[in-house]
C-alpha cells in the first residue's frame, strides 16, 4: 500500500480548479494525498476554503490575507479572523508574513505574477516617491502580519507564514509570540542557518515542489539539515508544479512527486518519512486529525 502524505499548502479556491474540484480531490486521494489544506490569501478566498472543507471531508483550510494584498485589507482584519476561526476546519490562520521582492518602487516589469504571488500586484507608478511607498506598504504588511498574530495567540492557532526577501524583519516580528504561537515558514528556500533559526522560535519549514527542480539543489541541502520532524510538504498549487510536471498548473496529487524525492533527500524510506511529515502536520495544525 502506498504511504499517506498531505498537501500542507493549496489554493483550491484558485479559478484554476473551479472547473474540476471533485476530479482534484479525487485525484489526490487516489495518490495517497490523505489531507488537503486549503489556504486563504483573502476573506473572500479564506471563504471559499471554508466552504470547500465543508464540501470535501479531506479538506481544511486556513483563513488570514496574503502580504502581497496588504494594500488592500481593511484597517482591521482581527474580528473577520475570530469569526472564521471558529469553524472547525480552520486549522490555522494564513497565510501571512512579510514579502519584500517587489516593493512599489520597483519598475513596472516587475509587476509580472510571480509564482510565489497569488494574482498580479496592483501597485501604482512610484512617481518619484517610490521610498515612502515602500515603507507605507511595509508598515501595513507589517500591520497586517501582527494582526494575525494576536488572533492565534489569542485562539491558540499557529500561523501560515508566507515570507519572501523579509526573513530577517519576519523573525523579529514573530520572535514576540514564539512562547504562544507557532509558524510554518512556507515554500521554504532559505539556507540551512535560516532553517536553523526558524526551528529554534519552535517553528516549521514546508517544501514545495522546487524541491524536484534540477536547480533546486540548495533547497535540497536545506532539506538535507532539517530535522525530520521539523519539515512538511505542501504543493503551493496551482503553483510550482514538481518535475515531470513542471510548468503546469500545479495539484494536491503531486505531493507523491515531492515526496519521492523527499524521501530520497533525507535518505529514509517514503514509510518513514510519511509518518514524520504527517505526525508533524496533525500536531501544528489544530484538529487535523
Ligand atoms: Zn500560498
């Protein structure tokens, strides 16, 4: 019998899946991907997340406002927060964190999607004050972040954390609430030392896909040092998508692709590495399992 993994981190609510939601979610049953965690990047996608967990039985979600949307939360997120956390399949509050790879003041190319973003970044041109836009947007990142934060202190939730060229000013920021609330640094791609610093707040990577790309070595070497029950996977679709599909919109089905070379990584069996990253996944997130 196959070995069970979970999809820690997917954008089910994403467009790209709407035409085939059962399909997906069959699919990955069918790959062994037991549980599906659905992850907002605003109220109205935290929404739709809560309504696909309440569709499929294997899936979660987990509710919170991307940094890259900071722009355009409301003032105060904190009640919205409190009242989807009170349903049961929110596991966690998310995704959030601070994500600096493009600030207002960068040119307008840069607004092209990245795959760690979402949807494109509505910002306008910088006009010569691109500084105090950058430190405007910051702030209410930073605004946004510690919202989450207080909630899950509060409700004793941990944290989906996105974070992308902000590790250090993440760290700080979180450092805090270490004591009461915990974080899975997403899409993890930092080194080993940064993996090192996040364990030590008693918090959480997770690897993506990038984990089977042939230039993905350093990812690997990451994963190579962190402890076995330190890691989740997740596949960030439809982002991301593992070597052989690469380039494609990704699914929850491919955790198998990223768990095989996961496994080969960490030298174990997919057996062992199944029980680890699971047992992982259903401590940190409340009522996963
Ligand atoms: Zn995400």
């Amino acid at each position: 019998m196959a070995s069970i993994f979970y999809d820690t981190h997917a954008h089910l609510d994403y467009p790209d899946f709407a035409d085939e939601l059962p399909q997906v979610v069959a699919r990955a049953h069918a790959a062994g991907i037991a549980k599906i965690i659905s992850i907002g990047t605003d109220l109205e996608s935290s929404r739709r997340a809560v309504k696909l967990a309440e569709e499929f039985p294997n899936v979660f979600a987990v509710v919170g406002w991307h940094p890259t949307h900071a722009s355009e939360a409301p003032v105060d997120l904190r009640p919205a927060l409190r009242e989807l956390a009170k349903h049961p399949k929110v596991v966690a509050l998310g995704e959030t964190g601070l994500d600096y790879h493009r600030l207002p003041s960068a040119s307008p190319e840069s607004k092209v999607q990245s795959p760690k973003s979402p949807s494109p970044l509505t910002v306008l041109p910088s006009e010569g004050k691109g500084e105090s836009e950058d430190t405007h947007y910051k702030r209410k990142q930073a605004e946004l972040f510690q919202q989450h934060l207080e909630v899950a202190a509060e409700l004793g939730l941990n944290c989906v954390i996105h974070q992308r060229d902000a590790l250090e000013d993440t760290i700080s920021q979180l450092q805090p609430f270490a004591n009461r609330v915990r974080g899975v640094f997403h899409c993890f791609a930092n080194d080993p030392a940064a993996m090192r610093r996040i364990i030590d707040l008693g918090s959480l990577v997770s690897f993506t896909g990038i984990l089977t790309f042939k230039n993905g070595q350093n990812i690997r070497d990451t994963l190579a040092a962190t402890p076995n029950d330190r890691f989740m996977l997740e596949t960030d679709c439809p982002y991301l998508a593992p070597v052989p599909y690469r380039g494609k919109r990704g699914e929850p089905a491919y955790v198998k692709e990223i768990s095989e070379v996961a496994a080969q990584v960490k030298k174990c069996s997919l057996e062992e590495l199944s029980r680890a990253t699971c047992a992982t996944a259903n401590e940190f997130f409340r009522g996963l399992s």
